[in-house]
C-alpha cells in the first residue's frame, strides 16, 4: 500500500511537458516509433497497453527526467509504428520488437516499464532476454490470475472472429473526442484529472490514425494474443516465466482500477522472486498518467540505486 505521499499536480508545468517528438526507427526489418524526454541516465524502455501508445508515458518520462534515458516505443501497428510485415501481434511478436530496440539502437540493459498488456510483454522479454532487462516495473499488468472486472469482461468476446471486427467498425463511427471520452472513463480513476493538453494530444493521435487501414487488425490481433495468454497452460506461460525473472520486480497497482483486478496484486506478486508491490488508493489503471510523480518516487525509491552513476554498464 502507497501511503503518506502527498499527490502531487501538473498544473503549470504542462506548456513544459508538450510530448516528445516521435523519431522513426529503421531496425532489421522493422520500423518502430520512439518518443524520447532525456539522453540522460540509465536507458529505459516503456511499453503501452492495448489501444495505447508511446503517449502513454510523457509524464512519468519527464518525471524521471535526469535519471532515466527514456525510449517510449510504439508498438507494431500502433501509434506511428507501421503493422508488422509477418502481421504477427502476439505478445512473442511485440517483445521481439522491443528486443530489435534494446539490441540495435540502445546497447546496454534498460528498466523496462510495461503497463497493461505492455506489462505481459515485459514479462516475456525479461523472462527470455534476462541479459537485456535491469529491472522490471510493471503497472497493472494484464497477467493470467486476475479475477474479470465489469469493464474487461467483454473483451473475450470482442477477440472472437467476426465478432470484433464489427463491434470495432461501429464504434469507429463515433466522434474522436468520443472514443477518447469513453477510454478515460474506463482507464482513469478520475478522468477530470487529465489535463486538456493531454486531451488534446490523444484527440489528435485518434484522428490521425482513422485513416490507417491496419488499425483494427492491429487492435484486435494484440487482444487476441493476450487472450491466448491468458488461458495458456504450457510450460512457457507468464505465470511460470515470472518465476524465472530474477531482477528486481516492481508492481503498481490502482486500488480503482476498472480492468485489472487490484485484489490479484499481492497473488501476482508471489509469482516472481524478487518483487515489491505498490497499490495506490487513488489511480485507476494508468496510474503513470494519472499520478507519474507518485509512480517515480516509489520506483526511485524500491528500484533505483541511489546515485543514476552507480548503474552505468
């Protein structure tokens, strides 16, 4: 539990913290999208959630600014990121992208942030490349464990072929600001916390990418993906993998979290050896956009080193 922190607000500092410049990465058969707040510090690596994109880390990145290089990538098929040529958008296929990151553009072990379906990814990749991950930082991971809330119960039957397609083409009929309104409500804990600029910038990514043929196959071959995760039974599902990641773990939860059971927090924590669990009281399910300054204290706190050159290397 996060207790005795004073929430802290972005208000008067936004016109500061416009979100990064995207810059194209070419990689071995790949492009990825990358937005970057600081060159400075120990690199990390943020991965979204499912519909998200590298938006989704501008506040705890500016946060962490000083201490952490931050590379917020776009995932295969999202954000500015083009589908991947194989059209594979499994959790394997997206870790695979972020490994071509680490590997080709950043050279050295990165903490990795994952948050949502973002935090399976992260699993993934730090339980087959434990070379490349320094530390893992996982915010309200979709993990297999998790009892089904009211607001994600319907997502098995949205991955049902045929099914998804036409719920996703009507509901691409609705407004941007729409569309943008409804996430929120279901992502944030008080959706009036978000400030119009970031409004702003989600209105604006919604628009540019309802031109893009790939969008619902991108949305829905990634959900389909982690429903298989989900209900995986072999030897290599996340829940074994996470027993065999043996750098430091860090959960954070939202204690009012609409899609991701807060209640499995401390059962999903047991799973990895070396883990620390935060819930906090106020956060939906993005609690780095939502609070990014309580998310980087707990992190410098429980995963940093004191001092940003003691993790050279």
């Amino acid at each position: 539990m996060l207790a005795g922190l004073r929430v802290g607000t972005l208000e008067g500092m936004l016109d500061e913290r416009t979100a990064p410049h995207i810059e194209e990465m070419v990689l071995t058969g790949r492009l990825l999208g990358v937005r970057r707040v600081d060159q400075v510090g120990t690199p990390a690596v943020f991965i979204h959630g499912l519909g998200g994109s590298s938006l989704n880390w501008t506040d705890l990145a500016y946060e962490m600014a000083g201490r952490l290089s931050s590379w917020a990538v776009d995932l295969p098929g999202f954000g500015v990121s083009p589908p991947p040529a194989d059209g594979d958008y499994s959790l394997a296929g997206h870790a695979d992208a972020v490994a071509a990151l680490i590997d080709e553009k950043i050279g050295r072990r990165v903490h990795l942030f994952g948050n949502s379906m973002g935090g399976a990814v992260s699993v993934l990749l730090a339980a087959q490349r434990p070379e490349i991950v320094r530390s893992l930082t996982l915010i309200s991971p979709a993990l297999p464990g998790s009892r089904p809330t009211r607001m994600n119960a319907h997502l098995p039957v949205i991955a049902v072929s045929g099914v998804g397609e036409r719920v996703l083409a009507r509901y691409a009929r609705a407004t941007a600001d729409f569309r943008v309104k409804t996430t929120m409500e279901a992502c944030f804990a008080d959706p009036d916390q978000l400030s119009p600029q970031r409004i702003a910038e989600a209105v604006a990514e919604v628009e540019r990418r309802d031109g893009l043929p790939y969008v619902g196959d991108a949305f829905l071959g990634s959900l389909r993906g982690l429903m298989r995760s989900m209900v995986d039974t072999g030897p290599d599902r996340l829940l074994e993998l996470a027993g065999r990641i043996e750098c430091p773990v860090l959960l954070v939860y939202g204690r009012r979290d609409r899609l991701v059971d807060p209640g499995s927090a401390h059962r999903i924590a047991a799973r990895f050896p070396d883990a620390r669990v935060v819930v906090i009281p106020h956060a939906g399910h993005v609690a780095q956009m939502e609070h990014p300054e309580l998310v980087a204290r707990t992190w410098r706190d429980l995963i940093g080193s004191p001092h940003p050159a003691a993790e050279q290397g």
